[in-house]
C-alpha cells in the first residue's frame, strides 16, 4: 500500500474522516486549528458527510459533543491547551454521561507564562476526568490510533470519551510519510455506530438527563466508570491485536524497545519517544544494554504491563515533559506507585524532567540521562529529580531577566542577548538606593 | 540522513519550501520529516522550516541543530541573531542564499569559511519583497544541490505543493523554479549527509540546579517603562516605505497621524520623518497620503551594520 506525506494534524483528520464522523463541534486553537480547517474543507467539498459546528468556547464545545453522542451520531472534536482547560468542566461531565466519543488534543504547555509549544500538562489535567488517553508518536499513529478510538469508545463494556494526543509542533505540524488505509476496511474494522439505548429521534421524544444524588448512589456511578476504564485494559488489547491482523500495524498498550536484556531503561510518552529511540540505537552500538518503555494508554494505566516490562531492570530513567507543581514528574509518580512492592521492581526509579513548553531533548541528553542511571546502579542511591536545564539556558534567562529590568546586569555579559524583542539594543541597569530602576539604552555599535 | 534547514520571513513560502522539497525527496523513495518552525505567527516574521530525508527510518525530530544545507531565502535575515541562520553550522555545511552580495562577502560577514552559493534575486525588479515565488525557487536550488532529486521529480513535486495556484502563477513559479535548479548544475550534488558521529563527540551535557530566586524575580513579569523601545519592529519589514519630498506636500499630519505606531514624526520644517528602526513596513502611510508622495520599496538585501553575535543562540 502506498504512502503519502501528511501531518499529525492532517493525520488525525483522516481519522475523524475514515471513521465516518457525523458531527464535528469545533473551535479553534493553535497548534489544532489545521485538524478543523482540513475536516471543514472535506465537509464543504463534499469529501465528508458530516456537520460541522463553530461553537462559541471550548466549553460549549465539549457539552455539544457530549450531547450529541449521547442522541446517538458518531462525534469527534479536537482542541490543545488553554481550551482543553476551558472546557474542562464538561470533561468531567461528558465522561460521567458515559458519553462515547473521540477528541484529539494536540498538546501545549499551559500559561503563564505562554508558549504555542508542546508538554503534556495539559493533556494531564484531563488525566482524572474519566476520559481515556492515548498517546501517539508519529503521524500514522495517530491515524491509527484515531480508529481504534472509536472502536474502544463505542464498546458497550466500556463507553466512555477517548482523548488521542498528539504533540504540537513535533506532530502537529510534521509531515511524515503515513499510510491511509482503505476506507472498506475502516468500515469494516469500526462499522456503524450502535448506541443501544442512547437514542434520539425527533418524533418520538424522551427525556435524558442526569440526577442530582447522594453520595451512595454517587460513589457507585463514579466507581463504575472507574471500572469501565479498567475494562478498557482488556478491551484495548482485543481492539489492538484485530487491528494488527486488519491493517499489520500493532499497537500495544505500551510499547517497549531493545528492553528485553536492558539494564537501563527509558520510560516516557509522546513524539520525543522516537528521539530516545534513536538514543537507544546509538548506545546499542556503543555496546550499551538500554532500552525504551513507550506508554500509548496512559488512562486506563497499563499498570501490570508496565511492571512485567520493568521487572528485574537495574535502573529506570522516567523522562516527564511535565510537572505536578509541588511535587514533580507525573508519570514518575505514578511509576513508583505501580512499581512499589512488586517482586523485581528496579532498584532505582530516576526522575528527568525536560521538554516543557517544547524545549527540545537533543540526544546527548539521553546519553547523559543513561550515565546518571548507571552510576546509580553502582552507588545504589536514587539521584535526585533533574529538570533538563543547562547554565547555558540559565545564562539567557538571566539575560532576559536584565531585560525585564528584574535583576541588575552586572555579572551578565548583555552583548549575546538572545530575544525576538531586543535586536539592536542593550541595557544598561542600574539600582539606586532607593531602589528604583532607571535605565538607560545605548546602542552596541 | 539529509538534514536541511531553510530561512525565510513568515509569507516568503518557507513551509511550502520544506513540503517541495519533502516531496521530491518523498517521490525519489526517501523517507521524510518536514515541518515548519515559528513563533507568533506574524507577516514578515523570522520563520524556519526544515526537511529531514533518509533511507533509513527517521526517529530524530525537531529543530535540526547540525544542518548539512541552510537555505537563507532573505539575506536580512543574517543580522537577526534571532533569525539563527548560523546555528549549528561546521565546516560540512554549505549554505544556499538568495543575495545581491557574493559569498566572499557573506562568509566575511558571518565570519564563517563554509561554501556558500549565491542565488542571485531572480527578478530584478521586484514588485512586492514577499516574492511569493522565492520558496519554490529555494527549494528547487536545494534539491540540485542535493544530487538526489531529478529534475522531473522536482517538477512533479512542485506542481503536487502548487496545485492550488491558479495558472499563470503556477507556470511562474515552475519556471522560476526549474531554472535555480538548472543554475545549480555546476554544484549538483555537493550537498551530502554527515556520518554518524561516535559518542564522545557529542558536546558534554552541561546541567545545573536551578537555584531558588524570589519571586520578584522569577516571576515571568515586566515591571518597567518604556519597554517597547527596546523592541526594534524595524526587522520585521519586508516593504519600506520611502518618502518622496520632491511630492510631499507637508501637510505634516496625515501619514504621521495614521501611522498605528507612531513612528512617522515632523521636523521643524514641518516635513514627515520615518523612524526605520521602529516603522513594522505595514505600508498605511503610503495608502493615506494624499499626493501619492510615499513609495513601498522592497527591502534592500544591503545588510544593515552587525549588531549582536550570533553565538548561543538558537533558532
């Protein structure tokens, strides 16, 4: 089958398409806004037998894709970041009605400050909310993953809402080659959407609603989603392996590299997995036993997975492009709580934290992040958590700190400036005693 | 693996520069990753894009930091530190740039001994500075240089990027294009992929602890006046706007009042005065003056002087 070159955007728009959606509420946000552009062209040009609605907010967004997947049409919608967050309200609420439907979030770091690139704090305030996630790498992924989406949304033992990410920039606008399968097979790996009893039909009416209960009956309902997601484990997996005899693309639940006979081992989601691939190749042919733990689902967990693949490492480096204010990595957390008490649990289960608001990962960074491992493997001492930051990086914040007249210049060399807003100045500032600040601008010629 | 990066400003056609020639990659059996790079998405902004093609499974993404072939679309951009045009350069990488100057004096005034190829403006004279066609031809150059791509190829892909265009602006931009690729003969092929480097020729990873600072100062914050001076929006022109005097009427207040930044002011002799460093080229003045006395001039490739290094800076 042949290739063509498309986005991650465009790829998850050819999800949305193969699926066959019939209704798209939509509103824009960089680095997303491609994936409604490429979807309302279809639908104009007649591509696509689909409505589309521009909604007023996220917020409406959400309780508009919600409602209409609990009358009964096949939803998918999209969003990043701030309006993620904007629209979290209705997650919750959407994932309590059981609602099935397919939403992709092209990951971006939150404000403040602001940044249009990609970490995963975003997608990870959805983390408890009842809405399943899964987590892509590359562009086909995310095609892919898109259609086993709707096929894990749809399932009766598991209906609940189905978040696929995908990481701005690094996805969202990268074109890699990615296959576009044949829209019979689609057909016949999703079929039509059979709602059971969440019907609407304009002539017959019915109420549907949700109840305001005590916290009895409440506990039971939020407990059953809780098991819906733990279902949806088992029922991953079903879809996975029918997908990867329909299409020979197999996607686990998470996928592991090189880990069989690894010491040490990375552990992280999302595009820069590829990058730790390739650091994994490169240490290999060093001679060094490294692998890579790639999480694809990361709600529900695939706890038994995930401590099965690490049993009996010597080390474990979990690289989290996010932080839990306060306390630190997200998925580092939750590692050491799948980990703790298990027979063979890696005796040291490091935390790297890097990436955030799209700050690159340059490979020589997974190599230093796999001395660190192995020098704890020796010492037997869990370093401490480490932010990817270099004193180089330090030295442009102080520049820019000078800038913002935050702190004064005298141990900051200002002639290497490094911002869009200052192109042909420096600053020279100075503190009186009164502690005011006065500056003074001089050209550096 | 071909790692090549192109250098444009935001209109200048730098992303469909990397998906041309993502494509003739493509076609020629290579597996690709191309994507563009900016910020704020702004006209006339400094914007990267960059194509990665490999027979091998490409794992690496993001920002190409080591570039075999750097394609600079508009040479002012080399006075924008920002811009990062130099960034990751070594001796193996040729740079590909669009200039009225020659490459002795490019390699001057970058300090750099690399190859460079000049690719002369390909319309002498231009009626908008965006050139609309300057990506295409950038790409076509870069995929000669690349001795990969058949010409035939080239042209499949420009016309699969270009189908939206209407015409006689497709035709425009295949002739334009087919000819930088002909004009590039004489180095076809002189672009190649670097080797893997080994280990320990990787730059030592240079990590810190953070240090706690009061949130005076760590918090993301400006607290200061007259900032926006410091922000010299000059860069950001691609058309300058150049008073006529001979036509000025000095009636001394519409340009300067319409001027949405205010940086047209009137001298003592009651004549408009334009503050390049600030004047963002959005060309209102030249549409409110009433005797027609402003002109939109693209803007000169002359390089203005150096004013900050280029070092540690990333694109």
């Amino acid at each position: 089958m042949s290739k063509v070159l498309l986005t991650g955007n465009g790829a998850s728009a050819w999800g949305a398409r193969l699926a066959r959606a019939d209704y798209v509420p939509a509103f824009p946000i960089t680095p997303q806004t491609e994936i409604i552009e490429t979807l309302s062209k279809w639908i104009v040009d007649g591509d696509m037998d689909c409505r589309m609605v521009n909604m007023d907010s996220e917020h409406s967004m959400l309780t508009a894709a919600g409602a209409a997947a609990v009358t009964g049409v096949r939803v998918f919608t999209a969003t990043s970041s701030q309006g993620l967050l904007y629209a979290m309200e209705m997650l919750y609420s959407t994932a309590g009605w059981r609602a099935p439907f397919v939403m992709a979030n092209v990951s971006r770091g939150l404000s403040a400050p602001i940044t249009l690139e990609s970490d995963h704090n975003d997608i990870l305030a959805a983390r408890d909310s009842g809405f399943l996630q899964i987590h892509c790498a590359t562009c086909q992924d995310i095609l892919d993953s898109t259609l086993i989406a709707y096929r894990l949304t749809e399932d009766p033992r598991v209906r609940l809402p189905v978040i696929v990410n995908l990481d701005g920039f690094y996805l969202s606008f990268t074109r890699e080659p990615v296959e576009i399968p044949d829209t019979k097979r689609v057909d016949e790996f999703i079929g039509p959407y059979d709602p059971e009893n969440e019907r609407f039909t304009a002539n017959v009416p019915v109420s549907q609603a949700v109840a305001v209960l005590g916290g009895t009956p409440y506990s039971y309902f939020r407990y059953e989603t809780h098991l819906a997601a733990q279902k949806a484990l088992e029922v991953y997996d079903e879809i996975a392996e029918e997908f990867a005899e329909k299409f020979g693309r197999h996607y686990p639940s998470i996928e592991t590299y090189q880990c069989d006979d690894a010491d040490s081992v990375f552990v992280m989601m999302g595009s820069f997995s590829t990058k730790a691939k390739e650091a994994v190749n490169q240490l290999r042919k060093a001679g060094k036993k490294v692998g890579l733990l790639q999480y694809r689902l990361l709600r529900p967990y695939p706890a038994k997975a995930i401590s099965h693949a690490l049993k009996n490492k010597k080390a474990v480096g979990v690289i989290d492009q996010n932080i839990s204010i306060g306390k630190g990595g997200v998925l580092h957390t939750e590692l050491a709580s799948a980990l703790y008490g298990q027979t063979g649990a890696p005796r040291i289960l490091a935390s790297f934290i890097g990436g955030l608001g799209g700050r690159d990962i340059p490979i020589q960074e997974f190599f230093k992040i796999v001395d660190t491992l192995e020098e704890a493997t020796k010492t037997g001492i869990t370093p401490e958590p480490r932010l990817l930051f270099t004193s180089q990086e330090m030295e442009e914040v102080r520049k820019l700190q000078a800038i913002a007249n935050q702190i004064p210049t005298t141990t900051i060399d200002t002639t290497t400036i490094d911002t869009a807003t200052v192109d042909t100045a420096t600053i020279d500032t100075t503190i009186d005693s009164n502690n005011k600040t006065s500056t003074t601008q001089r050209s550096t010629d | 693996m071909y790692q090549i990066r192109f250098h444009g400003r935001g209109g200048q056609g730098m992303k469909t520069a990397s998906h041309i020639l993502g494509t003739a990659f493509f076609l020629e059996g290579f597996n690709v990753q191309d994507a563009p790079r900016y910020g704020a998405e702004r006209r006339g902004a400094p914007i990267f894009a960059y194509v990665r093609a490999s027979h091998e499974t490409i794992n690496d993404r993001g920002i190409i930091l080591h570039p075999d072939l750097v394609i600079v679309a508009d040479d002012s951009l080399a006075m924008i530190p920002t811009a990062g045009v130099s960034v990751g350069l070594d001796a193996h990488t040729v740079l590909l740039m669009v200039s009225r100057h020659s490459a002795e004096y490019w390699q001057s005034y970058l300090d750099v001994k690399n190859k460079i190829i000049i690719l002369s403006p390909f319309v002498e004279k231009v009626d908008s500075a965006l050139r609309p066609e300057i990506g295409a031809v950038c790409a076509a150059a870069a995929a000669c240089l690349s001795g990969e791509i058949s010409r035939s190829t080239l042209e499949k892909a420009l016309r699969e990027e270009l189908s939206d265009l209407k015409q006689e602006s497709l035709t425009k931009n295949l002739d334009l294009s087919l000819n930088a690729y002909d004009s590039m003969n004489g180095n076809k092929g002189i672009v190649t992929p670097k080797k893997d480097r080994p280990l320990d020729e990787y730059t030592a990873v240079d990590w810190i602890d953070v240090p706690f600072d009061q949130a005076s100062i760590s918090a993301p914050s400006i607290h200061a006046p007259l900032t926006s001076l410091l922000a010299n929006t000059g860069t950001w022109r691609t058309m300058k706007p150049i008073i006529d005097y001979d036509k000025c009427n000095g009636c001394h207040w519409v340009c300067s009042t319409y001027c949405p930044d205010s940086c047209i002011s009137v001298d003592d002799e009651g004549l408009p005065q334009i503050d390049y460093d600030k004047c963002k080229g959005c060309m209102i003045c030249v549409v409110q003056c009433p005797p027609n006395a402003i002109d939109a001039v693209a803007e000169t490739d002359e390089p203005g002087k150096k004013n900050t290094q280029t070092k540690g800076v990333s694109p």
